[in-house]
C-alpha cells in the first residue's frame, strides 16, 4: 500500500533493538508497517458471563469470589489447586493443574475472574487463567488477539509490540480507499478498523472492522487484476471482428432446435466482445449438457464470416472428435472447413493439413494439445475456443493464444467453478455463465447401491436397453496403472456379454488407438450398441443423447467433480435419464461424496461441496494453483464482498479520473508496487 509505515524500520519501536527486529522479520514482519498488518487469526474471549447462560463443555470466563480455603493435591510430581468461588449466587469448584504459587494469593473474599472449560453437572471450572481485577485485571472482559507466532516472539510479546506500534504510529496508518467507496458501502476509517481488529471492543465492533479490511482486502485484489487489464488493454490491439446479425440470425434459424434465452444471452455478451477493438478474454461456465458447444459454434460462424478462422482446443482426441463431427454437420451447408488436428495423425496428414491451415483453405481445426505444437501456424486466427478448461493449464492457452494476431479468446468450463473462484482465479477474465439447460431436460435421478445388488443393476439395463435406450458403464481409474485399468474394464466387458447375451456391449479404453476409439463411439452414438464399457475416458464432453443410464463402479473411489461429469454424459436429451452409483458403503469419505450427488444434480452445488470437502487448493489441482492467499478474506465466506469489490473496481478501472486524479494516487501506486513485484511494468 501507499503507505510510508512499510519504510519505518522496527527499531523505531520503544523497546525494539536489532535482535528482537531480527526475530520479527522471521516472521515475515519487517517494518512497523508490516507489524500493524499483522492480523490476528482468531481471538480468545474472556468476557465476563454469567452463570445462568454458561453451557456444559464451554470455555467461558466469569467473576466471582474466593469462598473457601484452596487446598492442593500432588500426583506424581504434578499439582492440582482446588478452590470454591462464588458466581452469581452459585457456589463454584475451580482447579488449577500445576499453579502451586496461587494458592497464598486465594484469600477468602477476594475478587476473582477465572476463565476455563465449564463441567455442568459437577459445577466445576477447569481453570486455564484467572486474575485479580484489584490488581488490574488486563484481559478480563475482552476479546484477545491472537497471532501467529513462532521462535522467541510469544503471544504476549507479539501482543505487547502491536499495542506499542499502535500507541506511536497509529495516527499515521493513512486511508487508502476512496471515499465514495467508503460512502457507499458505510465503512469504517481505515484507522479505526486496524486498530478494533487488534482491539476489539465487542463482537460488533470487531466485525466492523473486519468488513472493512476483508473489503480492503478485496477490492485490492480486484484491483489489482483489471488494474492490470486496463492497462493491458490500452496496448493491446486485438481484432475488430464486424458481426452481420441478420447472418448470425441465419445460422441460428437452422439449427435442429431453439436457443434457450440463457445461451441468446451469452452468445449476445460474446459477440459484442468480438465486435470490439480489445481481445475478448471470456470465461463460459455452464453446467453439464447446458449447450456450450453451440454457443462456440456461433461464435466460431461470427469469426469466419469475418475473414478469420476459428480453432477449438479439447482434452481428448474423443471429444475433438465428436465435436469435429457436430461442427462438421452445422457448418457444411455453409461450405465451411473443418478439420481434426491430434496427435495420432500420420505425419503427411500432419503436413498436408498445417499447409492448409497456413493457406487459410481449413477454416476451423479442432484439436487436442497437438495444436498449440510449434509448426502450427494459421492464416488468420481470429478465435479460440478452449473447451473443457479445467483440464488445460494455464500456459498451453496462451501458447495457441499466440499463434494469431491477439485473436479473441473463448475459455468453456463444464466444471462449474463457485462463482466466487472465477472471479478470483479469473479475475482477468470476463465471465458468461449459461445458467439454464435446454428445456424439457429432466433432473437426472441418482442411486447409490451396493455391489451385492449387481442383478438389479444388470436389470436396470435390459429395461432401458428395451426401450431402445443406452448405457454407459464406467470402471474407474486406477491410479498409475493404465494396465490394470484396462484389464478391468476389458474383465467387466466379458462379464456383462456373458451376462446379457441378448445386448450389444462395445468396450472403449485408453489403449486402444484412436481409429479403434472413434469406431467404438461412432457404433455407440448411431445407437448400434446397447451398453458401452468404458474407463473414464469418456470423462468429459462426450454427447450421445440417447444415453439415459449411468453406472459408475467403484464409485468411492471418483472426486466429487469428476463424478458429476461422469453424470453429465446422460440427461442430454428428452429422455428421464438415472445415474447408478456403485459403492463400497463402509467408504466414510465416499459416503460423503455420494449424498452430495443424490442430494443435488447442480453443478454449482456440486462443486461447492467438492470444494468445502477438499479445499480451494485441491480442488483446482496443482495445474490452476494460483490460488491468491487472502489474510482476512475467506472466499467461502466473503464471496458477496467479493462481487462487490469486483464491480468496484471495474467501474473506478473504467473511468478517466483513475488513471488521473490526484483523488486516486494511494490506488495507483499500490498499483506500480504490485507491478513491481511481479516484474512486469504497468505500460
Ligand atoms: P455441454 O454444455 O455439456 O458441452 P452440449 O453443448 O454438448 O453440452 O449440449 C448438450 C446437448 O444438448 C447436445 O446434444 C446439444 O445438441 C443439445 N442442445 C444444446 N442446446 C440446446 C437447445 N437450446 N435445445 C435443445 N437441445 C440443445
Ligand atoms: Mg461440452
């Protein structure tokens, strides 16, 4: 922050020589500055209770007087000091374990205030700590801070700096925050608010406080990301895409079925994008079988019919290929190219089809990884969609970002990110969110079972299978071992041809080549097999709408993200579709997860729960770890702070006077430092 305490050296500090400046900097505290932003993590409450309200096993402190003479037992070389106080008219037994030395100082009739754990039914008070208000009880009736500490700084010591910093600087801390910020949102100074977090005077206060610094925190942040891309967009030059709405209107009229209003919305947010002179960055969530893949058709329609081409990135050579196959159907009657780009294409093939693409005679390649490969080069890029995020990292994306003339960018996630992570890890990115399946979709009815129940699972099939629907059957991953992994699924195929005699059952895993791979799926999706075996290949994106069962086996073993994807693959079309959970009932941590999945087939519920059950860090896996650390902020908590402080910080970034203003100074240079740390200058 713009703040000149970050330059005050610790020394400064009564009482603070080089040593002791030493051992703060250890913890990561360097200059007076750092030490007043040094927030306690929680607080320890020792106010005064009363003995009505106190509650069995609570830790409370309450005020009373000595009653009787204290009397000590010894127990292998330990102590305990047992004496009755009065409390509100109730006659208490406190005991103190190891504080020999007090037991001069329990003089009947003195006044006392003991804090400790409440044994209801013995009326007993395991005593922690305890003071003499008439010698000047210090924490008695207040909400203690306490910090993170370590090596020779204890708590007390901690505390005792802080309050001393407070005392001498305190009247320095400036305000950083607008003041038409702090209007709107009623906040409290930033003065006040630093020093009620160290001090708090009551919960209220304290929460205050502690609004104002998460907002702080917050808006910072955010700030800190459009800051960054309002610079950047200065500079860049991305493509003027002119979108005709009458041709748009065209493409849209043929296709088989009608927008829903939620994908006409953001079809709506990303041509506008495109229209315009800045490089469109844009996150599109939407749950599973939302219709995401048509909303880039458009979108890729918009970029050819404006002289450019169009690539789409996908994790699987699968999912390139059903996709190559829809885009394929949609786009011939306009004559338009489109071409398959893996990696298990033969090396002529590979040739022929990146001179193509050079020549600009391909107007929309589909891929895998195998795109963003050095020797890929385009014409004209003017769009890339990037399907299926979450399983890209960060750094491939740009890789394909840079092989056009900053082309507009399409990022599409069927893992539905809290909306509070998108906006944070994707802060920089607008964010589209198509928030309604295509109508007449039914919910999708889960079950868990045990294995012992395997005939009525293979009845489930015949069933569907009768009525001339389809099933999948998922055998999960073993972790590193593709061998086992295979061999299972190719055993569960043999026993379910031995038991379903009368069914078609295809068998799809990763060993198999790709020709093998896209014959399994094209059979399942003409509809010529009944039940498809497969390994989790088939994770994400693939679209067979006939298919209205899932199985999962093992299902224990499957992430709670992973397991709603695996979901997603059916409900895709008019059908009731059911989802077959197979799982070990004495998995605790599974039992966990498969409630979560038969309580809620909502993506963003489901993937709020992944996240309590596993934590932002897991849950974006090492690949998406930027995962900004807050002090105050708790994302799970603050998400509504959170969009607030984002929408700040978009309308100040927008506006001239930011950039200008002498009003905005403290924000702009907060700015320059952040920039500063990361290396990259601002313009
Ligand atoms: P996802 O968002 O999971 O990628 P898809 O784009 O694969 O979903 O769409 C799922 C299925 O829904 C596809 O079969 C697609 O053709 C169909 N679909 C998409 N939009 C609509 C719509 N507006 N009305 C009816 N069906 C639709
Ligand atoms: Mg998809």
């Amino acid at each position: 922050m713009s703040n000149h305490l970050f330059q005050v050296p610790l020394t400064k500090l009564q009482g603070v020589g080089s040593r002791k400046a030493e051992e703060l900097h250890a913890l990561g505290i360097s200059s007076v500055g750092d030490l007043i932003e040094y927030y306690p993590f929680r607080y320890e409450d020792y106010r005064i209770r009363e003995m009505h309200e106190v509650k069995d096993g609570e830790r409370i402190t309450i005020q009373g007087m000595v009653a009787s003479m204290p009397y000590m037992q010894r127990y292998g070389g330990k102590t305990r000091l047992i004496c009755r106080v009065t409390v509100d008219q109730m006659l208490v037994t406190a005991v103190w374990f190891n504080r020999a030395f007090l037991k001069e100082q329990l003089t009947i009739g003195r006044e006392i205030t003991l804090t400790g754990k409440w044994e209801q039914r013995r009326r007993h008070l395991t005593v922690a700590d305890s003071e003499f208000p008439d010698r000047g009880a210090a924490k008695s009736g207040t909400l203690q801070p306490v910090y993170s500490v370590g090596g020779s700084i204890t708590q007390a010591a901690i505390r005792k700096l802080i309050d001393k910093a407070l005392d001498q600087f305190g009247a320095y801390i400036p305000e950083i925050l607008p003041e038409q910020l702090i209007t709107r949102h009623s906040l409290i100074p930033r003065r006040e608010a630093i020093s009620r977090i160290h001090r708090p005077e009551n919960t209220k206060s304290g929460q205050e406080a502690r609004r104002r610094m998460v907002y702080e925190e917050l808006f910072l942040f955010q700030l800190k990301l459009q800051g960054y891309r309002a610079t950047h967009l200065k500079k860049s030059d991305g493509l003027v895409q002119p979108v005709n709405n009458d041709e748009i209107r065209g493409f849209v009229g043929h296709l088989p079925f009608a927008l829903t209003d939620s994908q006409k919305q953001v079809i709506n947010e990303i041509l506008h994008d495109m229209k315009q002179p800045y490089a469109m960055n844009r996150l599109l969530q939407g749950d599973v079988g939302a219709g995401k893949t048509v909303v880039a058709a458009v979108a890729l329609y918009a970029t050819i019919r404006a002289g450019h081409q169009g690539a789409l990135m996908v994790p699987t050579e699968i999912l390139a290929e059903q996709h190559v196959r829809s885009l394929g159907k949609m786009f011939e009657p306009y004559g338009i190219q489109v071409a398959l780009l893996t990696g298990s294409l033969t090396d002529r093939k590979r040739r022929d089809l990146i001179a193509s693409l050079q020549m600009g005679l391909i107007d929309i390649v589909v891929g895998t990884h195998a795109l963003i490969q050095e020797d890929v080069f385009f014409r004209s890029l003017g769009l890339v969609v990037t399907d299926e995020q979450h399983r890209f990292g960060v750094q491939q994306r740009s890789i394909l970002r840079r092989k056009g003339m900053n082309p507009d960018v399409l990022t599409m996630t069927a893992t539905p990110i809290p909306r509070t992570l998108a906006i944070t890890v994707f802060g920089d990115m607008d964010v589209s969110t198509l928030r309604e399946r295509p109508k007449g979709r039914k919910p999708i009815k889960t079950y868990t079972v045990k294995h012992e129940l395997m005939d009525r699972v293979l009845g489930f099939i015949r069933k569907e299978a009768q009525q001339g629907r389809q099933t999948f059957f998922i055998c999960p991953l073993i972790e590193e071992s593709e061998k086992l992994d295979v061999q299972n699924t190719i055993d569960l195929h043999m026993q379910l041809t031995q038991a379903l005699p009368e069914l078609n059952i295809g068998l799809l895993h990763g060993r198999m080549n790709a020709a093998e791979k896209e014959e399994t799926m094209g059979v399942f999706a003409e509809g010529k097999t009944n039940v498809l075996v497969s390994t989790t290949v088939i994770e994400v994106g693939v679209d067979v709408p006939n298919a209205t069962l899932m199985i999962v086996m093992d299902a224990d073993r499957f992430g709670l993200s992973q397991l709603h994807q695996l979901r997603g693959r059916v409900g895709r079309g008019e059908h009731q579709s059911y989802c077959i959970l197979i799982a070990d009932p004495k998995s605790e941590n599974g039992q966990e997860r498969m409630r979560a999945m038969t309580d809620t087939d909502d993506g963003f519920e489901i993937s709020r729960r992944d996240l309590e059950i596993r934590g932002p860090g897991e849950f974006f896996g090492t690949k998406q770890s930027g995962m900004p650390e807050f002090r105050l902020a708790n994302l799970l908590n603050d998400f509504e702070v959170l969009e607030q402080a984002r929408d700040d910080a978009a309308e100040l970034t927008s506006t001239e006077s930011f950039w200008s203003s002498q009003a905005y100074e403290p924000l702009r240079d907060f700015l320059a430092r952040e920039a500063k740390l990361r290396d990259e200058p601002l313009d």
